[in-house]
C-alpha cells in the first residue's frame, strides 16, 4: 500500500515536470515565431542572429523531454490518461522543434547578403504577407492554450484557421509566380526576392499544419481521441 503511494506521488510528479518543460518549450517557440516576424518586418540582423542562437536551445529542449519521456514509460509504466500525456509529449516536442526551425530559417533570410534593397511593400500587401504570418502565429498560439488549459474546443479552432491558412497560401503563391513572370530578366535581384518570399510563405503554411498537429495531440490526449484515424476513414467513405 505504502509502496503503491509512493510509486503514484513519484510519477504525479514526473508529469507535471513533463509538462512544465513542454509549456517552457512551448513559450520559447512561440518566442522565436514572434521574433522571427520582428526581425523580417524590420530587417533586423542582431533579432535574426538572436533567434538562431536560442535554436540550439530548443533542440535540446526537445532531445531532454524526449528522454524524460522514455524514462517516465521505463520506469512507472503510465496508463490511461497518463499514458496518453507521454505519448503525446513525444510528438508534441517535435512539432514544436519544427516549428523553431522554420523560425529560425525565416529569420535568417534577413542576413542573406544577396538581398540588399527592401521588399517592395506593394508586393506584400498582394500576397497578404501580413496576414499569413499573423493567421500561423494565432494558430500556433491557439493550439499551445489548448494544451496548456487541456481546452479541446481551443483546439479544434485551429483547424478553422487552418483552412483560412491554406487559402491566403494559394493565392499568395498564385500572385508570386505571376509576379515572376512578369519581371526583367535582368533583374535578379527581384526574382531572388520573390524565390525568397515563396520559400518563407511556403515554411508559415507548414507552421500551421505543425500548430494543427499538437491540437491533434491535446485532442487525443485530453478526450482519447485520434483524430488523424478518423479523417482516413471519412476519406475511404
């Protein structure tokens, strides 16, 4: 009985370490997808330099909660609920991994010595730039709440955002390669610029689908629900 106690207030407690690290993780990638907006709106080199060094620490954010999760399996062999929290922490801490790599290589175009002259704002505005980013942000952040607040309902907002991503995505695009198109050979400069906008367009439209997985993962976490399983079947219906 005493034994029994003891094993239940040690993994207690080594799950809610777990998810105080994944918040942690979760507020430093969060951080680095804000600043990453910074450092491109403003060209700010130092903010671009700042976010690829904190990427190191992300990555062994993720290696560390990974281990921590192997550890908690090995050691207490979490059922039910519990279980499911691990599970998802090893997914989770991927996502969010990927998440801060897109970060940092959206920052890093800001020190690309290739582009010299500022992006013609006529041409963000065209393609919405402003609104991808801030639409990834808000499901990047929607999808964290959730699964810091254990709120499903949160999200599943994600996914509604998701599919508002996916359109800006596509016409942002369209209008690039007409753009393109449209441009003097002879000035590469601007076609650099737009290869550069398509790459960055293309990495927010995949932070979204990452957002949209960890709410996958609190969904099945909180309500034992697979979500990707369930989509598959609709698809073959």
């Amino acid at each position: 009985m005493n034994f029994n106690q003891t094993a239940m207030t040690n993994i207690e407690k080594e799950l809610h370490q777990l998810k105080e690290d994944i918040i942690g993780m979760m507020h430093l990638v969060q951080n680095q997808l804000t600043k990453s907006s910074k450092a491109f709106s403003q060209q700010s080199i130092p903010l671009s330099k700042e976010i690829h060094k904190v990427e190191n620490r992300v990555n062994a954010m993720e290696l560390g909660i990974s281990k921590d999760c192997e550890n908690i399996i090995a050691l207490y062999n979490p059922v039910a609920s519990d279980l499911r929290l691990v599970l998802a922490a090893l997914k989770i801490v991927i996502y969010l991994e990927r998440i801060g790599d897109h970060a940092d290589k959206i920052a890093r175009y800001v020190r690309k010595e290739q582009i010299t002259d500022p992006i013609d704002p006529r041409l963000l505005d065209a393609i919405r730039f402003d609104a991808i980013f801030e639409t990834a942000q808000e499901m990047v952040n929607d999808a964290i709440d959730g699964f810091i607040n254990e709120d499903t309902g949160l999200a599943r907002l994600v996914f509604v955002k998701d599919q508002n991503l996916n359109k800006l995505h596509v016409n942002a695009i369209k209008t690039l390669a007409k753009s393109g198109e449209g441009d003097d050979p002879g000035t590469s400069e601007s076609l650099l610029t737009i290869l550069y906008l398509f790459s960055i367009v293309n990495k927010l439209e995949r932070v979204g689908d990452l957002a949209k997985n960890i709410a996958e993962e609190t969904i099945f976490y909180v309500e034992a629900k697979v979500l990707k399983h369930y989509k598959k079947k609709k698809k073959k219906k």
